[in-house]
C-alpha cells in the first residue's frame, strides 16, 4: 500500500512538473493552480516518503546542519572579503577623501569589523541582502530575481538534456560490452570530456546560426533561442555521467543476484532495465548532485557567449568591482542549492537501492 501511493504521488508530481516545465519551455505563462499545485505536490511526496521510509531524524537533522553550513559560509565569505586589501570604492580615483567617507559612512563600512558582522547577519536572518553597492539604489535580491530565472531555466534544461544523453548512452556502451557500440558510446563520451565548452559553442553557432540559420545565437527569448545554450551546457555532463554509468552497469551485471535473474530465465532486456539499471545509479546521484548546484546557478561562459542575461555576469562582476552585498548573496544561493541538492540525492539512495537505509 505504502508503495503503491508513493508511486501515485511521485507520478502525479511528475506530471504536474514536466507540464510546467514544457510550458515554460514553449513560452507560455504557467497558470496559477498548476503553479501552487507543484509545490503542493513536491511537498506532500517529500513528506510521505519521508516518514515512509523513516528518516524523519536523518531529514531533521540535515535541515539543520544545512542552516549551520549555511551560517559558516556566509561568516567566512564576509570575512574573507573585509580582511583581504582595498576596499568596493578604492577605484574611485576622482572622489575626494570627504566624500568617499560619507559614502562608507553610509554602508556602514567605517564601523568595526564586529559591528558590520552583526549587521549584516541580522539582515540576513530577516530575509534582506543589502544594497549594491555598484548598481546604486537596488537591492541585491532585486537584482537575483531578475537574473536567477534565466540561469535557473539554462541550467534546468542543460540537467535534463544531460540525464537524458548520458544515462541511456552509458546503458548502451555496458549492455554491448567490447562491442562496436561500446566503442563509439565511450568516443562520443570521451570527445564530450575533452572539448571545453568555448569550443562548441563557437562551432554551434557557426553551423546552425549562420551556415544553416535556423537558431539564434544570441538572447534568452523563445524555444529557438534555448537549444544552443543547453545542448552545449549539458554535452560536459552529459559525457561524464555516461562513463559513470557503463562503469556502474558492467559492475552490477557481474553480481550474484544477476546471474539469478539471468538463470530463472528473464529476459535480457527485463534484466537490465529491470534489475541492474536501479541499482547502478548511485554514483550518478553522487555526481548529480554538485552538477545540479553548480548547473543551476549559472555558468558564466555559456551566458557570456549566447548573451544570456542571468547570473554569471553578476557573479563575475561583483568580485571584480568588491560588491560585497552581491558577492554574498550568489555565494549563499550557489551554497544553499548545494546542500539542497544533497539532501535530496541522500534521500533518492534509498529509493534506488533498497539495501540503504539513511535512518
């Protein structure tokens, strides 16, 4: 019973999000009720099989150990950027020392170090990030809600293009082992390794923006606009997560309750996708989830080159001009999806793998 309605409820927010998912990929707005009906529904699988599986300890104690990493961080991103020589308005050569005094004067940063700290960490915990300090007169959580979506959207569509090469292109490099299939699946794999990102996009552009102009090279504005970006972004993991699932697969195919499978005569196909295919995802959760804090909050090169307005801009500028507000802001969003994403790979183990129990 407890099986069946987790299959029901994980089936029912499958549907709800793949269908907001392709709305917004065709440039549609996502109504209002199946947009609360994600979250409704996300929510609700995660509890049941939370308690299903009981591990409402292990998640307790997660969330909170999230929130301490979460505190570390921001104390030693905030310490690390007062501490280190020159200051956000150093450059400013033309100001006068009274003016550039009233200007720290009113960020605070003539205050003691310690006075700054317990400032800034008490805005913190009421939800408020600052002001830049460079685009004057905007909050900094005004200028991520502007610039996350694209990111989040790249990155999202780059992680299923990648689960979706490199998880059945790794089955077929295992299942035809030594065979020509095999060769071309790790060569394909391999060429998708070694070739950086500034190299594809480039030859993408050339061929489909220009030799056969079919897709725009530049902007974030449509379906057409979306294909170059993510094929690009998710071709690197795409590569890496296919040799960690031949070498997964090739592993699990030789254990004892294989050749089991095997000589109670089940098919081959039953056994793979059956049997072996579970059970030789762990690594791939293990790799998952960095991949989807560090996909999701955006790569600077591919938005540089396609012109995508999202946050590798942001988050590369605000270092260089010692925009501290933004620099902790994209720091503490990179590190809270981080630690998300782990928890949520930590709760799929025991889903692949019935043998692990996190409680």
């Amino acid at each position: 019973m407890k099986t069946k309605l987790i299959k029901i409820l994980g089936l029912a927010t499958l549907l709800a999000l793949v269908s907001s998912l392709l709305l917004s990929f065709f440039a549609y707005e996502v109504p209002v009720p199946l947009f609360y009906a994600n979250f409704l529904l996300v929510g609700a699988s995660f509890i049941y099989y939370t308690i299903s599986q009981k591990m409402i300890l292990f998640v307790i104690k997660r969330i909170v150990g999230a929130f301490g990493v979460i505190l570390i961080i921001a104390s030693l991103t905030f310490l690390l950027m007062r501490t280190m020589p020159g200051g956000p308005f150093d450059e400013e050569k033309t100001l006068p020392p009274e003016i550039k005094a009233n200007i720290e004067a009113k960020y605070n940063l003539n205050a003691p170090l310690y006075e700054q700290y317990i400032d800034y960490m008490g805005g913190l915990l009421k939800g408020d990030l600052g002001q830049s300090y460079k685009y004057l007169g905007r909050n900094v959580s005004d200028i991520i809600g502007e610039v996350f979506p694209a990111s989040f959207q790249l990155g999202l569509y780059a992680l299923i293009i990648s689960f979706l090469l490199g998880i059945p292109l790794g089955l077929l490099a295992a299942a035809y082992h030594n065979k020509w299939q095999d060769t071309l699946s790790m060569m394909i794999a391999i060429l998708g390794v070694a070739l950086p990102s500034f190299l594809v996009a480039p030859v993408l552009i050339q061929m489909f923006s220009f030799g056969w102009p079919h897709l725009p090279a530049a902007l974030w504005d449509g379906p057409s606009y979306y294909l170059l970006p993510m094929i690009v972004l998710g071709t690197r993991p795409a590569a890496t997560i296919a040799r960690l699932t031949r070498a997964s697969v090739l592993e699990v195919i030789r254990s004892d309750y294989i050749r089991t499978a095997k000589a109670k005569g089940l098919s081959r196909k039953t056994v793979l996708f059956k049997h072996v295919l579970r059970n030789s995802l762990i690594p791939v959760l293990t790799y998952a989830g960095p991949l989807i804090a560090s996909i999701l909050s955006g790569t600077f090169v591919i938005e540089l080159i396609f012109a995508i307005p999202g946050m590798g801009k942001h988050l590369i500028q605000s270092v260089s001009n010692r925009d501290y507000p933004l620099i902790l802001a994209t720091t503490l969003l990179f590190s809270a999806l981080l630690v998300f994403a782990n928890l949520i790979v930590d709760l799929l183990y025991s889903y692949f793998d019935p043998r692990i129990r996190l409680s």
